[in-house]
C-alpha cells in the first residue's frame, strides 16, 4: 500500500559566543530540529509492521528542542580542550524494534548530559586524544503517556541508550613516512528494555591499533588490528520475547520467552590494505 506525507516545521536556531578572556571562549546554544519517523508508521498502512502502535498514526517530522552551554580554552600550550553541557527533548523517541528489524516511535523523551574532547601536542608529530559523552536518557514521567498509550512501565528508562561513551588516543604522523595510532573505545552499561532498569548490558572496552608507511607520495601501505587485547564481550545486546517451539510459552501466558539476544565483540583480526591515489 502506497501513500504520501507531508510536513513543515519552523525551526529557528541560535548562537552566541563570549571572549575569548584568557584563551577562553564561551558560548550558549539553542534551537528546534526534528527526526524523521519511519514511514510506515507515519501513513498507518501496515498494520502488523507499521509504528503507529495504539496511538494511531506517527508525525512523518517529530519535534525536537535543544540547548547547550560551553567552552573552548588554549590556555595550556599545545592544548586544546572542547566541554560542553547539553540538554535535547524529543516530542517522540525513535526507538529500535530487534526482532522486526525496523524503527518505532515511542513516547516523549529528554536527554542531558556533558561532551568533553581534548587534544595534546608535545610534539609535532604525535598528539593524544580523548573525547567523553555521558548522558541521562529518560521518557518523561508521565504514567498516562508511557503506560496507557506506548506500554512502558516500571520506570523511565530509554532501551539502548548508553550512560556514556568514550575513546582514548594516541596518534604519530609526519614522522618520516611513518604514521599511525592506537585507540580504546569505551561504550558503557545500558538498560536492555524500555522502562526498567534492569536487564542492563555491561558495555565494553576495545583497542585497536594501526601502522602504516607512505612508500610514495601516491602509494601507501598500512596494517590496521581490532581488538588489539582479544577482549571477551557483546558489542550489541537486546531483550525480547523470541519462540522456537510451540512449547515455549512465558509464565503470564503471552507466547515466547524472554532472553537475551546478543551479538559477540568481533575477535582479534587484522587487515592489511595498499592505497593509490591516481
């Protein structure tokens, strides 16, 4: 079944900076944006794969707010460091349905938290990095809003959505035609269901490592490793209810059981590529 949307939105946005005082800048943020929701939920015309839930049909644009405070400072030689304080509303979350496959708009929700990203330079050919994101994922406390209408009770958790985010670096290049850089990514512990807080996922940690060497200013080689450390863990996990056998059958009566889908950290490997620009 076919159909057509359409839908406008103002959405003024706004910025102002202050300084620089002492290598110091600071500034202040804010605006309206939108997220687009998935198009059969928007023309309601797949009932059984369509978002629309028991509200009925979805916005094709879902309103957003945001505003953000900040700073940027040079004060130290050789550093540059980036922080910034946010806040985002959504008039609808865009949540991830794991066993169809598609998205799903769900109820209103609220994002907070802070960015924070470094840069060092001792030298210059080497520079560490690291950049931080944590942030405080809710639906709004409205128990009409999430219960009545989208389901979710038992608190205000956001599935999926990690406390924080992180990476941590260390780059060499213009160092002869060496250059390359190892980096440990950090993803943090998230709620597996909408509401709840537990089941939780614990995250993980990886490094991963590249050399490489320009034989000419047109042909370079590198070798790139992933997991450097061969870390044991789920780069991605889900909760639902799944059923294999007609057995299978939850205690309240509702078919499938419940559990754990996951998705395992990719292994130690290697990659090794020679690129020519013409």
């Amino acid at each position: 079944v076919g159909g057509t949307a359409s839908q406008g939105l103002f959405q003024p946005k706004g910025n102002i900076a202050f300084g620089p005082w002492f290598d110091t800048e600071f500034y202040i943020s804010a605006g309206k944006g939108f997220h687009s929701d998935d198009i059969r939920g928007v023309l309601g015309s797949v009932p059984l794969e369509g978002t629309q839930l028991s509200v009925g049909r979805v916005p094709l644009m879902a309103r957003t707010t945001g505003e953000e405070v900040g700073f940027r400072n040079r004060s130290i030689p050789n550093l540059d460091i980036q922080f910034a304080a946010f806040r985002q509303d959504f008039s609808s979350e865009l949540i991830y349905d794991q066993d169809a496959g598609q998205d799903q708009a769900t109820a209103p929700s609220r994002r907070q938290g802070f960015e924070l990203s470094a840069q060092y330079h001792p030298a210059p050919w080497i520079e560490f990095s690291t950049d931080i994101a944590a942030t405080h994922a809710r639906y709004f406390k409205n128990t009409a809003t999430l219960a009545d209408f989208y389901g979710i009770a038992g608190g205000t958790f956001i599935a999926n959505a990690p406390d924080y985010i992180g990476s941590f670096g260390l780059l060499v290049d213009h160092l002869g035609p060496w250059f390359g850089g190892v980096e440990e990514r950090m993803l943090g512990p998230y709620p597996l269901t909408d509401g709840p807080s537990s089941p939780r996922a614990a995250g993980y940690k990886e490094t991963n490592l590249d050399i490489g060497y320009r034989i000419t200013g047109s042909c370079t080689a590198k070798l790139a490793l992933y997991n450097l450390l061969n870390t044991k863990a789920y780069s991605a996990e889900y909760y639902y209810a799944t059923t294999i056998t007609p057995q299978e059958v939850a205690s309240d009566g509702t078919t499938g059981v419940s559990d754990y889908q996951v998705h395992p950290l990719e292994p130690l490997s290697a990659r090794f590529t020679v690129s020519v620009i013409f």
